[in-house]
C-alpha cells in the first residue's frame, strides 16, 4: 500500500475527472465573462437608441410621454452599468439570491426563456416555414 491507501499498481482516476471538471468549469467562467462582456457592449447601441427615440417621443406626443420614455431609456443605462462594473461570481450570487427570494418569479422567466430559445431554434431549423 501506499502512502494514501491504494495499492503501488492501481490507477487513480479521480486526478484525471478532477482536472477535466477544472477545466471545463474554467472554460465556462470565459464564455459567461465574454458574453456579459458582447451583453454590455450590445447595450451600449440599445442605451443610446432609446435616448434617441425618447427624443423623438418627446417632440411627436409631448414631454410627459418623453420623460416616461427617457425613464425607461435610464433604467437600460442602470442595468448596463450594474452589468459592467459588478464580476461575474457578483452577478451569480445576486441571480442565486434573487431566486431564493422570489421563487415564482425565476421560475417564470425560466419558462419565458426557453419558450423563446424553442421558437428560435424551431425558426433556424425551418427558415421558410413562417407560420409557426
């Protein structure tokens, strides 16, 4: 035997797992950061198109319309920025928090959220079907 209880010829498999898991978990933390990255940046043009539009609105239907519409245009740039200066581990713990706190609410936007990723795929799976 050896020092850690197996014996001198056995293979230790649990080494190899670990490593793999450890790299696989690492690769998934660069997607998540590239992508909340490509996610800040992609607001940045939605940020700037409501303020734009809450212009417009202003001067089509009048300023209390513009002001709802520059609202909502500075809660994107809110949501923008706490997206950009908060980490990754940030965003998870507040996500995770979220969902102990408010239950039905995540699992609505799971349900929301994977009807819309099923007509997506079901439109670039059958591009010239428009009726579904």
């Amino acid at each position: 035997m050896t020092a850690d209880n197996t014996p001198p010829n056995s293979i230790d498999t649990r080494r190899p797992a670990a490593g793999f898991f450890d790299a696989a978990e690492s690769r998934l933390l660069d997607i998540a950061t590239d992508t909340k990255t490509g996610l800040v940046r992609s607001m940045d043009g939605l940020v700037i198109a409501a303020h734009r539009i809450a212009a417009d609105i202003d001067t089509l239907a009048g300023p209390s319309v513009g002001d709802l519409a520059r609202s909502a245009a500075d809660v994107l740039g809110n949501i923008q920025r706490g997206l950009d200066e908060k980490s990754l581990n940030e965003l998870i713990d507040e996500g995770q928090d979220l969902i102990r706190r408010q239950p039905v609410l995540a699992l609505g936007v799971a349900v929301v959220s994977g009807y819309a990723i099923a007509r997506l795929a079901r439109t670039v799976a059958n591009p010239a079907d428009d009726n579904t």
